[in-house]
C-alpha cells in the first residue's frame, strides 16, 4: 500500500506539532523559492551555478540539523500513529517525536547526542576522523538532549524489555550517509514486531547518479536494509516531501 502526501500542509490536523508544519511550511517555501531562482538563472544564463547548488546544499543540512532529517507531513503522521506505542532511536532534536505526542501517540524517544565512532563505517573511517571526533556534539541530538523532548541512549535501550517491549521501533537517517552500523545494531537487537523507516531506502534514492552516495541511498546502511527484508515484510509505503537531491519515504514493515 503506498501513499503520496506532499503537500504545503495547509490540510494538516489541527493535532499535528505547530513546529512540525512550521517546517514543512519551510520546506514549501524554500523549494519554490530555490525552483523559481533556477528557473530563472537558466531562462537567463541558459545555465546553473555550480556555487547555488553548493550553496542549497549546505543550507539544507544546516535546516536539517535544525528540525529533523525528514519532513514530516500529515499522511506520514497517521501511519506511524497507527502503530503505537513506538519507541525512537536516533530521534535528533526530537521533531516528530512532539509531533506524535501531540497526536496522543505513547513514544519514547532517545538519542546519543554525541558522535559514537563504534556505529560509524569502516570503509571510510579516516574522512569521519576528520570530521568527528568521538563524543563530540552533534547538534540536533543535544538540542533534544537538552530540551527534554528526547532521553539520552542508542541501541542498547532496546535490551530494556520493560521499556521496549510492545513498541514499534522508529528509526530515521540513522546511518551517516547511507554508511555505518547504528541501525544495523538497532533492528538486530529489536524483538517487537513492527518498524517504522524514515529516509531512503534502495529503490527510493538518487544514489546510482550521484558520484558519493551509496546505492542503497544515504539513509540506512545496505547491511541493515537487507536485515530488514530478511526479517520483515513491507506493508505499507507513505512519500515524504524531498529535499533537492534526496527521496525520502517512510516504510512500514511487520516482522515475518
């Protein structure tokens, strides 16, 4: 079953989160905005700027890091409402767990709020070096650290059978760039039987054009989407609004 709701949120429930339609209000207005500027730059130039689409890029990130990885929108809502109660690993500033909330939904949300190198990947541990050191910040997840919306853990929450017992497990962009292990550490040690996936997946990512970016797309690691499929069967597919250059949807999946 697939559903497709993509739109300004201006038929959202009164019940959603007044920041979660905040930011898809955002994301409406920075797409038409970035549309027409391009539309414009080519009608002109007959060309694109390479330094706009740098530029877009980073800015997304940055708003991104702010909210939450994925947009959420009132079809995608309802479906992982239906599932509760849920649990939420790697929940970041904790967007779409007061989204929920607010709909009445039970979920337990958790984040490391710091950088683990043990879930990062092997293959390209020098660029991550580089770039975060363990334990440092990461700004989204100590954002919901401190606001309270989000509890501090990872994985290993899951082994607390009274706290994730009978709950769907949600889990969005939990691997860095499509790269790493954290949801592979996450769906292995979940025993419930449902999963709620936000992001890209392999057959919903611009992955195969895109010099950098996995295959299997930027949002889960191939080995945790073949867990998946080994141990669960999809149920239903809800599209998400994108950001330039991603294809995000959120999967409903009911172990087998």
């Amino acid at each position: 079953r697939v559903r497709r709701s993509i739109g300004d949120g201006s038929g959202q429930s009164d019940r959603g989160s007044s920041m979660a339609r905040a930011y898809l209000r955002q994301y409406a207005e920075k797409m038409s905005l970035w549309g027409s500027w391009f539309t414009a730059q080519y009608i002109t130039c007959g060309t694109y700027g390479l330094r706009d689409f740098n530029a877009i890029g980073a800015e997304c990130v940055a708003l991104r890091q702010r909210a939450a990885w994925s947009v959420p929108c009132e079809a995608a809502l309802a479906a992982a409402a239906a599932h509760g109660p849920l649990i939420e690993l790697g929940a970041g500033a904790g967007l779409w767990a007061k989204a929920l909330r607010e709909r009445g939904v039970d979920i337990e949300a958790y984040d490391t709020g710091k950088w683990v190198s043990k879930y990062a990947a092997t293959s390209d541990g020098a660029a991550r070096a580089e770039e975060h050191a363990d334990g440092s910040e990461m700004a989204d997840g100590a954002a919901g650290l401190e606001s309270g919306a989000v509890a501090l853990g990872g994985p290993e929450v899951l082994d607390n059978t009274d706290l994730a017992d009978g709950r769907a497990l949600v889990l969005m962009y939990p691997d860095y760039g499509g790269m790493g292990a954290f949801g592979l550490e996450a769906v292995r040690r979940y025993t419930g039987d449902t999963l709620v996936l936000v992001g890209e997946w392999a057959d919903s990512t611009l992955g195969a054009y895109a010099e950098g970016v996995p295959e299997s797309g930027q949002s889960f690691s191939a080995e945790c989407q073949t867990l998946v499929r080994e141990r669960f069967e999809l149920q239903e597919t809800v599209a998400l609004p994108s950001w330039p250059l991603y294809r995000d949807v959120l999967r409903i999946w009911r172990r087998r």
